[in-house]
C-alpha cells in the first residue's frame, strides 16, 4: 500500500515511511493511492483483533499481521473496559459508542496507544530517534505523552493553548514527571499552535535535524486506527448501514468514518456535531469554507476553526487533483475563505450532515439526557448526539453517537448542567494533587523553532 501526498510535489511512501512523515513534504497531506477493502469482522472478534485487522488493510505489506495483533492487544490491553470500546443502548435505534475508557479518558487513546507502539516498533527496527511534535486542543496532548510512555527513542513536546484548556486536561499533560515529555503553553489559540507546528513541519532542515514527527491527526495512521471503531460498531450492530453522529474539531474522527465507506464498509451517514465555532455547518450548508475567530466554548476540543483533515476530502471532492488542491487551499490561507463547486457540494451533502449547538443547547442536552436516562454526557459527546438525534436524513436508520469523553474529563459543565460532579476513574485520583511540569511560549513560529532546536539536541 502506497501513500500519496494532496499536493501531488512529495514522494509516495509506504505505511511505515508515512507514519514517520507525518506531513508530507510538500506541506500536503497523505492518503492512500487506492482504497483498501476492509477485512470482514469475524463473530466474537475481539476489539484488537478487529484493529489488527482494520491497521493492517492500510499497512499492506509492511507490518506482519502476527505484529499488529499483538500490538493491538498491548495498546487495547490498557483501557480500563473489557469491550475496550463498549455500546450503550440509550433508546430503541439509538446507542452510544463509548470511546473514553483509555487511559486519559478520551477517544484519543484509541489512536494513539497503537500509533506510540507503531512508532516505537518502527523506530527500534531502524534504529532512529524522533521528536514527536503535537498542538492539542487539550486531549490530543495527553494521549499523546500516554501513547509515547513505553517509547524510549522518542521525545515529545506539546504545544496547547494557554488557558484554553480544562484543568483536567492540562493536568493530564504536565503533571507526567518524564524526561522526554516537554509541555508548553502557547499564548494564543489552538489554530495558532497548530499552524506554528505546519511551518516547522514545513522547514525541511529542522524537520530533518530534529526528526520531527507527528500524532495530530495529520499522521494517517491515526486517521487508520480509527476506521476500526467505525468497522467494530457496524459489525456489533448486524452489518447494516447505521448514520454515526461525531463530535467534531479537527475533522480527524469524521474522516476515520469516511475513509470506512471509502473502504467498502455499508455506513448511510455521518453527522457532524459543532459547537459555536460552526466553520463546518456553514459550509455544508453554503458551500463556503470561511474562517471567523475562534470562540472559547464548554467543549474546548472542538475550538478550531482551521480542520486540517479537511485537506484529505476536498483532494477526493477534486477527483484527487493534486494541483487543484494546493492552489485552492493555497487562496484559502490567504482570503481565509474557498468555495465548492455545485459538484463537490453536492457530494459532500450526499454523505454528512451537520448541527450546531451553543454553550447553552449543549448544557441543555446534557441535563435532558441525564432526567431521560441517567447517563452523564460529557460536553463533546452532548453536542454530537444531539446533532445525531436533530438529522434531517435517514430517520429510520439506527444511531451511533460517538461518545469522545468521559465526563469526568469536562466536570464543571457535567456539574452545572446536572448538579452531578462525576469522579475521576481511580488511577487519576490524585491528578490534582499532582506537581505541574511546563514551560510558557509566545505564539511565534521562530520562538518554538528555538524550543524544539533545544530539546531535540538535549
Ligand atoms: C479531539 C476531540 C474531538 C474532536 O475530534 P476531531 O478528530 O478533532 O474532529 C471531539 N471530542 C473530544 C472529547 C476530543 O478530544
């Protein structure tokens, strides 16, 4: 299986090569050259075993099928449930995909215990070094340093938007004492922190000299491991088409159930669930990718405005032209704006959907869900189900809502919109008790270059 870039000027690698990569090195994104069939699930499967499974119809020749079952069962052996990803039937065609019972409570983990274990498998193989660079809106950061714990030859620095992210998820990332684990406050917003991450990325001599590496969702083995949520619940659920409801920031777990209807999995529709920062919503609705400021929200990983992932559909939306890619994206970083065409938008209106939901819409959500069935929601996963429940299309079609927290992750919106303050799972008990470990950054590109320079040398 070979990987193309978006941008049509990098070379075509193989999995393992395009797991190091990251970005590709003309500033595009990789994907396939040609959609895998997916595996069928056998009954009784095991989660790992539906992953290895998923992961290795994208690693074709690169990785051993024995290897990636047992790495899956190493990274899958760390949640803390026994259907590592369980569903929750919350009404008669409704259920939820519990995606947070990882080690720090997101759906992040999912991706990530297995992408640390490709990494460090990789690297042990070829005897190389990383700096795996990362910006977070706040759970990729965490699951990031979890995911990279057993990894030796790699460094870590995460890059997160001060202020802008919950007490609990800062905790998660500076309160682990490592020697390779580097956390930073940006003073800006995430969108800033992610692009100062592009320019690095693109600056061919630091990325070589410092081995720069990638876990945002940019990196496709993330967007890879996540297909195989989307193939466990179709498969739990008798094989049939269902509509996924999917909170979402960075359009990474989204284009994981794309990808999985790209790969010949029977999947009728996606809903995107968005918060006050509706750049998504709009487009569907107009056809018009603009920007506006970011705005603080109770679901602080969904506060983007620039999804990356977004790059990897419109390449397919452009019939995978990659000139067209660039030159359109390369407008849209200027104007801060890119319209469809009637095509494209049609086509895009054919699979997804989307809903918005304010501040005050999510807290309501979450206190109806709780009088209705006593389930705590955490404010990501409220803003996805209740975008689910509101579809316009495919009414008759059973829903999964991806449930992409754990409620005790966000506490004061769960307490203020339930009276109920949820407990952190006992391994995290003492997290605020715990010494924090940061350093503090302007949101300037040539400052962290500094930074990175720093500790890539150490
Ligand atoms: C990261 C995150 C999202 C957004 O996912 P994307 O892949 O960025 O779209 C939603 N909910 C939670 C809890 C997250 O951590």
């Amino acid at each position: 299986m070979r990987y193309i870039s978006t941008r049509g000027h990098a070379p075509a690698l193989g999995f393992s090569d395009t797991l190091l990569a990251g970005l590709a090195s003309d500033g595009g994104l990789y994907v396939p050259e040609r959609w895998p069939v997916l595996p069928g699930v056998r009954p009784g499967a095991s989660y790992a075993s539906v992953a290895a499974g998923v992961v290795g119809a994208f690693a074709g020749d690169d990785l051993e099928p024995e290897l990636l079952e047992r790495l899956c069962r190493e990274a899958y052996g760390s949640f803390r449930h026994p259907a590592v990803c369980p569903l929750v039937q919350l009404d008669a065609d409704e259920w939820l995909l519990e995606l947070f019972h990882g080690p720090t409570l997101a759906f992040k983990d999912l991706a990530l215990q297995l992408v640390g274990r490709l990494f460090e498998h990789v690297l042990s193989e070829r005897d190389e070094r990383i700096t795996v660079l990362v910006a977070t809106s706040g759970d990729t950061g965490s699951a990031a340093i979890s995911g990279l714990a057993s990894c030796s030859r790699a460094q870590i620095i995460v890059l997160y938007p001060d202020g802008r992210v919950s007490d609990v998820q800062r905790r998660q990332m500076t309160t682990v004492d490592a020697p390779n684990v580097h956390c930073v406050a940006v003073e800006g917003t995430f969108d800033d922190c992610q692009g100062i991450v592009k320019e690095l990325f693109a600056d061919a001599a630091l990325r070589e000299r410092a081995g720069l590496a990638a876990m945002n969702s940019i990196n496709w083995a993330r967007i890879a491991a996540q297909v195989a949520y989307y193939a466990w619940a179709t498969a739990s659920l008798g094989d049939r088409g269902l509509v996924f409801a999917v909170p979402t920031g960075n359009f990474g777990n989204v284009l994981s159930g794309w990808v999985a209807r790209a790969s010949g999995m029977p999947l009728e529709r996606l809903v995107i669930g968005s918060n006050a920062n509706d750049i998504l919503p709009r487009l569907l609705e107009s056809g018009r990718l603009e920007t506006r400021g970011v705005v603080p929200t109770l679901s602080p990983s969904m506060d983007i405005q620039i999804s990356s992932n977004l790059e990897r559909l419109l390449f397919e939306l452009y019939g995978r032209d990659p000139e067209r890619t660039a030159s359109e994206l390369a407008s849209f970083a200027q104007a801060g704006s890119l319209s469809l065409d009637a095509t494209a938008h049609a086509a895009v209106r054919e699979l997804f959907e989307a809903a918005t939901l304010d501040d005050e819409a999510t807290l309501e959500a979450m206190r109806a869900e709780y009088h209705r069935s006593g389930t705590l929601l955490d404010p990501h996963t409220a803003v996805g189900l209740t975008a689910g429940r509101r579809r316009k299309a495919a009414r008759d079609t059973p829903l999964v809502a991806l449930a992409t927290a754990h409620p005790a992750k966000f506490p004061e919106a769960v307490e203020r919109a339930t009276g109920i303050s949820p407990a952190l799972p006992p391994a995290l008990s003492d997290l605020h008790e715990r010494p924090e470990h940061t350093e503090r950054a302007p949101a300037e590109t040539d400052a962290v270059r500094r930074l990175v320079e720093r500790i890539a040398a150490s």
